[in-house]
C-alpha cells in the first residue's frame, strides 16, 4: 500500500522540481523551468493597471509574448533596468521594468503599468 502511494508523490514532486525524464531512463532539469518554479513558489502578487504587453526582453522592441488583462494579477520575479518606453499607463518616459510570471508566461513590463496587491 506505501508503495501505491509513494509513486504519485515521487512524480509530482519531479514535475514541480522541473525533471524531466528522457528517453534514456535519465532525468533532465531545465535551468529556466526552476527558475520559473522557484518565482512562483515566493510570489509577490501584482495587479495590471491596464492592459499590457508582456514581452520577452525589457525593451518596447522586444517580442510581445502575450496581453496582460487591466486588473488581471500575476507574479513578481524582479526588477530590471532596460530600454527606455514611452507613453506606458500614463508616463511620458521611463526605462525600470518588473519580470513577472503572468499565468505561467515569464516575461518583461513596464514598471508603471503594474501595482503590487
């Protein structure tokens, strides 16, 4: 009966841990998935002031990963200094990002456009 039990655990601590198993009967773990593990595990929540492209470097050039829904709430992993934006939520200039976990995205937004909650 342990033994029943124990399996089940066994993965779903793998899987929370970011190991992967491969076809060799070896087992992986993705730098970027324990990164994003760990984020989670210690969430600062925050909440959009509006709607927000969530990008994938700290810059407006950057690739817009998804939309950050207006009073939506996601996680802070931390803050960076990157590229200048303009005209986010209200602020003529600025260039202070949050990396954030929003609903399992990680990626980059304009410090302004987020509160914490």
């Amino acid at each position: 009966m342990k033994k029943l039990l124990i399996a089940p655990l066994a993965v779903a601590a793998l899987a929370l841990a970011g190991v992967v198993p491969s076809a060799s009967g070896t087992a992986t773990v993705r730098s970027d998935d324990m990164t994003t593990v760990a984020a989670t595990a210690k969430c600062k929540s925050l909440t959009a002031l509006s709607n927000v492209n969530v990008r994938k470097s700290a810059s407006t050039k950057s690739t817009i990963l998804r939309l950050w829904y207006k009073g939506t709430k996601g996680c802070d992993i931390k803050g960076v200094d990157g590229g200048s934006y303009k005209n986010a939520c209200g602020i003529k200039s600025y260039h202070y990002w949050r990396k954030v976990n929003y609903r399992g995205t990680v990626g980059y937004v304009p410090n302004v456009c987020v509160k914490y909650s």
